[in-house]
C-alpha cells in the first residue's frame, strides 16, 4: 500500500505519481486536494471532526472498485456517510456508535470521475480519518505548493534571526504565520500571543528563503515528548516524569536546507525560536530532571475505580475567566473528582444544561478539559484524588488525570443527575454517579452541605483555582499555599 501523506511536513512540489491504491490521513488536517463544503471542527486521533454535514471532493480519480473510510460516529445508527465516483453511488451507509470502524464502499464496474464522500451527521459527530481508494489516482490533478510564498527573496537575516509570537490565533487548529520572513506551518497546534507550538501527533514546519543551518527552541516539552526531523540531527531534553520549560529545551544543527519539519509525539510550546544560517550554534541540552507541573505524578499500576459521590460544590469562573467555565468538586470522604467544564451553570433549580460531555482538550463549549493541564489559570484541571494521606509537609494523595471519557448530565424531577465514565492517563478506569436528592434546594445545598460535612471546596485566589480543605488553602496540586 502506498500512503499519501500530502499535509505540511511535505511542502516540496514533487513529480506526479499516478498510483494503484492511496491512503489519505484527515488526523491532522485536510489532506492536500481535498476539500471540503463544511470544514471540520477539530483534529484528534479520531481524525477530522464534522459536526455539521460536508461534502468532501477530490478529483483525479479512476478505474475506481473500492474506497475504504476508516471513520468514528458517537451515535447509534443516525450519521451516515455515502460515496459517488463521477456522480454514481458506490452506497450509503449509517454509522454505528464505535471508534476506528471501517466502511468499505464498492463498484461491479469501474469508475472516475470526481471522488466525494457525503457526511450526513444529525447527531453528536463524525470522524473521518483515512479513505484508501481502491483503483488510480493522478497527483498531477493537486494545486502545485510553493512553500516559500509570501517570503520576501531578497530579505536579509539576522545571525540569529528570532521568531515569537505576538497574536493569538486559537487551540487545536491548524495555522501559519510569518514573522521575520521565517514561515511557520503547523498542520494542528496552538498560537497565542505568548507562544506558538504543536499539537501531540501534529507537524511544524519552517520555512525561509536561505538554507538554515541550525534551529534552537526555547519553550516547552510535554513529559514523554519525542520529535523527528525531515533535516539535520535534532537533540532534546527529556523526561518522562515531568514537563519540561526553560531555554534552549531542543535543536536541530546540520539542516542545510530552507525548509525542516518537526513531527512532535507529544506537545510543544516556542516561546522564542532561533535559527542560524552562518554555523551550529553551541548548545547544552541534557535530560531535563525538573519541570513546571512536578507536583503529583499519576500511579503507573492501573486501577477500576466504581465511586459514588455523596457531595458537590462549583464556582462558576465564567466571569472570571472570560468564557464559559465551571469548576466542580465531588467527594465522597475518601476520593475526591474535580472536573473543568466548559459551561455555565444555569438557573437556581439545575447546575449545568443536559448534555453528554466528552473529556478532551478541544477548549470548546459543553466539553470537559483533559489533563494533563497547566494553563495560566488551572494545573491538571480534571483529576480524581485518592489514598489522602497527612505526612509532614502536609496532605498527599495519589492524583489519576483524566484524558478521554464522557461525563452526562441528567435533569430529573427535583434534581440533577452526574455520570462519569473516564480514562486517566496511565489507563486507569473512572467510574462515578453522583445523583441530588429530590425536591433538594440544589445550588444552595449543595454548598452548605461540603461547607459543614466534607469542608472542601474549590475558591479562587488572584485568578487561580484552589482547594481548601479543612481551613487549608492548596493549589489544585496538591501544594499548601
């Protein structure tokens, strides 16, 4: 099987090909000669996410017999998806609620003409993330890249030349910008106006209209982080126990070449990016042993927790923050499961709107944000603390980040029902109910009940998010303050 792999790390304009069978990977962005009516929402491992419907095109395409989507729905049998080469349909098909399921799609005759694929989505979403056509298909069809477009040919560069980043674009998206005439692409990541970076699984790209000779990054390195290079010899810091962020955290010398991308395994942020035309630069990049977020590390032995709650608490940091998000607590007296929700709790009679909330770190409304965290305001926001333990320098627990799963909210008569079902970080399973009694007044007794029974509660502190339990104010790491 051959792979097109048309996305960023490949900017170069290369010969035609014209191919038995392709594989295209929508994981990180459209592939290039794709398009699309509707763009995606997002990109995960899932692949490209549609929560509208789409049509996506793409034309070059012959003696066609079978197109492959591999493709997630997480509704039963309301999504579908349906196929046509040249206007004739190779079948339409409704979507199970599963991951990762494969759609195969087929023709007694051969077929060209223009491939689509026609997203129907009514509920909830749909993932595409490769389609393998089956039959030929011609390159030459696919818009020639010039990566070096919108770089001024005859600039001269500055022995180093710097690039930050001094606007925001947005999380989890793909973008491009140019600043000191170095271009840089990535296929997903996340630009504000203090850093530019790349998303887990994602690619950066540089480009400029001279060979580099070498880049250094001073930023962060998410604990685990491991990278590629297309150019060069590339070193970087290292841990597997904590987040790394200080300067000159990785390099790439010997690229000789004007364009070198990175194909990062886990996130990472450039505060400053350096590049070097003239010589190597001297560099001093070992394993990094300390870390920004080192407070509590997740158990490596996985575990199935099954909870039920007995109490919960809230701040609503809407106003706060600047955007909808509300901060929940549940305890039970031996494990506690704090949550970062991006919504806002409602009226006196429910605390947040019916919905189905998945746990990722897309920052977008009625979803819950994945840890690992660490943004300006909240450390690992999403977590379940257990085996509470008072030691000298204060109380410990052993902390399970969460990263996938679902967390439902349910309004009944007189109450509010919470169902968690979630993943943390090394594996472990998070089971959890927590139900309001009937008739209860629920805002309000709510608070009175974890202020006077279970004495802790979330407060915020000069715009930061804390714990305090038993009269002691902790960050939500577990550090007292």
């Amino acid at each position: 099987m051959k792979k097109l792999n048309l996305l960023f790390a490949a900017l170069l304009v290369c010969a035609a090909q014209v191919l038995a069978e392709a594989t295209f990977d929508f994981s990180t962005s459209l592939p290039q000669g794709w398009t699309a009516t509707v763009s995606p929402r997002g990109y995960e491992d899932r692949g490209a996410q549609f929560i509208e419907n789409s049509e996506l095109s793409l034309p070059g395409v012959s003696e066609v017999k079978q197109v492959t989507i591999l493709c997630s729905a997480n509704e039963d049998n309301v999504n579908s998806i349906e196929v046509t080469v040249g206007g004739v349909s190779l079948g339409k098909k409704q979507l199970p609620k599963a991951n990762d399921q494969t759609q195969t799609f087929e023709s007694s005759t051969a077929l060209e003409g223009e491939l689509k694929i026609l997203i129907t989505r009514t509920k909830k979403s749909v993932w595409i993330k490769t389609v393998t056509i089956d039959g030929t298909f011609d390159s030459s069809v696919l818009p020639e890249v010039d990566p070096t477009e919108g770089l001024d040919g005859e600039y001269v560069y500055d022995e180093p030349t710097t690039v930050v980043s001094t606007d925001s674009l947005g999380s989890k998206i793909p973008y491009s910008f140019i600043y000191n005439n170095v271009k840089v692409i990535a296929s997903m990541g996340t630009k504000t106006a203090n850093y530019f970076g790349a998303n887990a699984g994602s690619v950066i790209t540089f480009v400029t209209t001279r060979k580099m000779k070498a880049l250094v990054v001073d930023g962060f390195l998410r604990k685990g982080f491991s990278a590629e290079s297309t150019a060069g010899k590339i070193v970087y810091k290292y841990s597997s126990d904590v987040d790394i962020e200080e300067d000159q955290v990785l390099a790439v010398t010997d690229i000789d070449t004007n364009i070198v991308s990175l194909t990062c395994d886990k996130q990472l942020r450039c505060h400053a990016l350096h590049i070097y035309f003239e010589a190597n630069p001297e560099v001093d990049i070992e394993p990094g042993e300390e870390g920004q977020f080192s407070y509590y590390y997740e158990p490596e032995e996985t575990k199935a927790f099954v909870l039920k709650f007995d109490s919960l608490t809230y701040v609503d940091m809407t106003e706060n923050l600047g955007y909808a998000c509300t901060s929940l607590l549940f305890t039970n007296g031996e494990a506690e499961l704090s949550l970062a929700v991006f919504a806002s709790t409602i009226d006196g009679e429910s605390i947040l709107p019916v919905d189905t909330y998945p746990i990722n770190d897309s920052y977008a409304a009625n979803t819950v944000q994945a840890s690992p965290g660490g943004d300006e305001y909240m450390d690992y926001p999403s977590y379940l603390a257990t085996d509470f333990e008072q030691t000298e320098e204060g109380e410990t627990y052993n902390p399970y980040y969460l990263v996938s799963g679902t967390v439902e909210v349910l309004h009944v008569e007189g109450g509010v029902y919470f169902g968690i079902d979630a993943t943390s970080y090394n594996g472990s399973t998070i089971k959890g109910e927590y139900m309001c009694a009937k008739g209860e007044p629920i805002v309000e007794d709510v608070v009175e009940r974890v202020s006077v029974s279970v004495k802790a509660r979330k407060v915020l502190r000069d715009g930061r998010l804390m714990i305090e339990r038993n009269g002691t104010i902790y960050n939500v790491g577990g550090q007292k303050q």
